[in-house]
C-alpha cells in the first residue's frame, strides 16, 4: 500500500527574519512549516505576505502552545482560532509537541509528561478533543527531555500507546532521538525502528548543542551533525522515503547555508529511494 503523505520532498521552517527574502527569491524547498501561534491574528503588510506565501507553498503548522499533556483545562478557545487559521491558509497537517508548556500561565519551554499509564489516558483523551474541534487528524512529536519525573514505562511504550490511544499520527523527530539516546543511554536505531510506521507523517532533523560527552541539548541551533544524518539514513532505510523539514530556531545562517542542508536531505532522500528500488527490482 503506497502511504500518503500530506507533504513531499524537503521543507524549511519560516521564521519571520526569512519573509521578505523568500517572496523576493523563492526557495527551493518543497513545504514550508511555522508555528501557529506567531502568525494568528497577524494582518496588515505582514499578514499579506504571509498569505501570498501559503498561496505558493504547501505548509504545515507545528505548535508550541497546546500544552497538550498539561494540567490545565484545554484551551479550546485557541483551538477555535487555529481551526479558522487552518482552514483559512489550506494548512496540510498540524502538529503538537508530545509534553507540556504550562498551567496556570506559560513555563516557555517543553516539559516532559510523566511516562505512566494514567498519563496515556489524560492525554489522549485531550488529543482526542483536540481533533474533534479542529476537525482533522493531528500528529504529535517524539520529543527531547532530560528528566523523567514519576517514569513506570520506557519512552517508547509511552509514545507508542499515546498514538494508539488517541488515535493520531507521529511526527518523527530524528534529532529528538539521538539526543534522547545519548542523554538517557539507549540504541537509537532500536528506538527508532519501534514507532508505528503507519502513524508517521513527516520527519524533522536540526542541529543541536554537544555540552558533554554524555549530554547533548536539543536547539535548533546549529548544522546537522553526521550522526543524525546517518540515523536519517536509517530511518528512510525502515520507513521509507518520508518528507523531511529542517528546522533551525536562532544562529540562523545565510539561506544558501540552509539550501546546502536541504540539498543533503534531499541527496539522502534520492539514495534511500534508488536503494529500495534496487532491492525490489532484484526480488522481483
């Protein structure tokens, strides 16, 4: 059965620094991705060119603010507006981080949901109402974490029986997974290779910080180093050629630099596809 991505090919997340610049000279990427929240409401000249872009590109929208395994209620207000904004851009897909961000108010970073069976429940119940009001399937991303507070099962379990639980799809980040392997002391592959093949809709690599030899800290923030392209290699190896979006946050270079990164997911891409077809063609 050939899966049926709501993306092709390599994508850059947009970040507001790149508008002006991308409208001028398009890039040569095939989506594009942003976070929700920094572009709702937005209108004027922004809001324009934001516009005149997601009539050019496919996007995809990636949140930071769901909180979707926190304590407080569910913001269904927000979800009302996303929906709006979603439909009013032709959004592909939406997606949420697998953790948390606040109660009472903003704790602007991602907290990791304790890993036990109780908390399986509480949160894909909550991404089930998310998905009910925004009317669309959405995907949740394996994400980074250095502690794991109140842990009765592997992070894998978790993952696993949240997606099946709540019944959505996985956002696969490669990135996520060889710094959780190396902070937390597990293969990566064998992490890998465990998700649900059927509920993966897209891939994210990035660059990350190395502040020890056994710590790595997730932040977008520099190249794609060599081992994550090799896990990335692993991972088209044993899910196929999936879409792929880079991601970098802060000490964003020059777009070439970026384009450079985008024509190696995309030489990795063309690889793993001729491999598979070699393969097929000799068992057949």
């Amino acid at each position: 059965m050939v899966k049926h991505f709501p993306v092709s090919g390599a994508g850059l997340g947009l970040r507001r620094s790149m508008l002006n610049e991308f409208l001028e000279t398009p890039p040569a990427v095939d989506f594009l991705e942003v976070a929700p929240e920094n572009w709702i409401g937005v209108g004027g000249p922004m809001g324009d060119k934001f516009r005149r872009l997601t009539e050019r590109f496919p996007f995809i929208c990636h949140g930071l603010s769901l909180s979707i395994g926190g304590p407080a209620p569910l913001d269904e207000h927000f979800l009302h507006r996303l929906k709006r904004f979603l439909d009013q851009h032709q959004i592909r897909l939406y997606s949420e981080h697998l953790s948390y961000c606040g109660d009472d108010g903003h704790l602007y970073d991602l907290m990791p949901i304790p890993f036990t069976a109780e908390a399986v429940r509480y949160t894909a119940d909550r991404v089930r109402r998310t998905q009910e009001i925004l009317e669309r399937r959405i995907a949740l991303e394996n994400v980074s974490y250095y502690a794991a507070p109140g842990q009765e099962m592997a992070e894998i379990e978790f993952v696993r029986a949240v997606l099946e639980e709540a019944d959505c799809d996985l956002l696969l980040d490669v990135n996520n997974i060889y710094v959780n392997s190396i902070n937390h002391r597990y293969d990566a592959e064998t992490f890998l290779t465990a998700l649900p093949a059927d509920r993966v809709v897209y891939f994210h690599v990035a660059g990350h910080h190395v502040e020890a030899e056994d710590l790595r800290v997730d932040t977008h923030g520099a190249d794609v180093c060599d081992p994550v392209w090799a896990l990335l290699r692993k991972a088209y190896d044993h899910f196929g050629v999936v879409p792929t979006l880079l991601e970098r946050d802060f000490n964003i270079p020059a777009t070439e630099v970026l384009m450079e990164e985008i024509r190696q997911i995309r030489r990795i891409q063309r690889d793993s596809a001729a491999a598979s077809q070699d393969a097929s063609s000799a068992h057949g």
